[in-house]
C-alpha cells in the first residue's frame, strides 16, 4: 500500500509514502519510548519478541477515511506503569508519524504483549 500526498504549494506532481516507510517510523519510535524492552511478534504468542532485523512485524498500518489506524505490539519493562508507557508511546508514534510524513493519524492501538526487566 501506499499513501500519496499533494505537495505544498503551487508545484505539479505528487509524493508516495510506502507502508513499509510508516512501519518503519512507527517501529523505531515505539522502540526509542521510555519503557519499552522491545517490540513483540503481532497476533503470535505472548511473551515472543521481535528480532531488531525484523521490527516491522510487530506493526500494522491501516488507512482509514480519517488518516493512519497503528496498530503496535510492544513488550515493557517491569516495574513500571504500563498505561503511562503505552499514552508515551501513542503520543511519540502519532507526532513522529506526522512530522515525518505529514500524514494525519487516526488512532494508535498499543498492545502490550508481555512485561520482562531490561536486560
């Protein structure tokens, strides 16, 4: 899929954002965000983390008539609190989402998938 964005100004053409580039963003971001140990394996088993060659998998991408649906599953450090985690990370994906892209978001959906200590 991709996203197609009228270019600012008066100048002809167009701009096409692969999903592949919005996972990426969202990926890097969720795993940048205080509390995050890493992201976890999307719809596999609990507790099943994503190998860093692979963030993506944990990260889906959706249009919507209102912007970007995200869907993230993270895995967060013990010990903290995992709904103050998961309002970081949707604030931190959502601004990053649009700064990059300038595409708009409609809803970041975090998942937390399990709770482990930092290593």
């Amino acid at each position: 899929m991709e996203y197609h964005l009228l270019p600012a100004g008066s100048s002809p053409g167009s701009v096409r954002i692969a999903n592949a580039a919005v996972e990426q963003i969202v990926a890097h971001t969720a795993a940048e965000c205080y509390g995050v140990v890493g992201l976890g394996a999307r719809g596999g088993r609990v507790g099943r983390m994503v190998a860093r060659a692979r963030p993506t998998l944990a990260v889906d991408v959706q249009q919507t008539p209102d912007g970007l649906a995200v869907r993230l599953d993270v895995v967060v450090e013990h010990g903290l609190n995992l709904a103050e985690v998961a309002a970081t990370v949707r604030s931190h994906v959502a601004y990053e989402v649009k700064r990059l892209t300038g595409l708009d978001v409609a809803a970041v959906d975090v998942r937390i998938g399990d709770v482990r200590r930092s290593a």
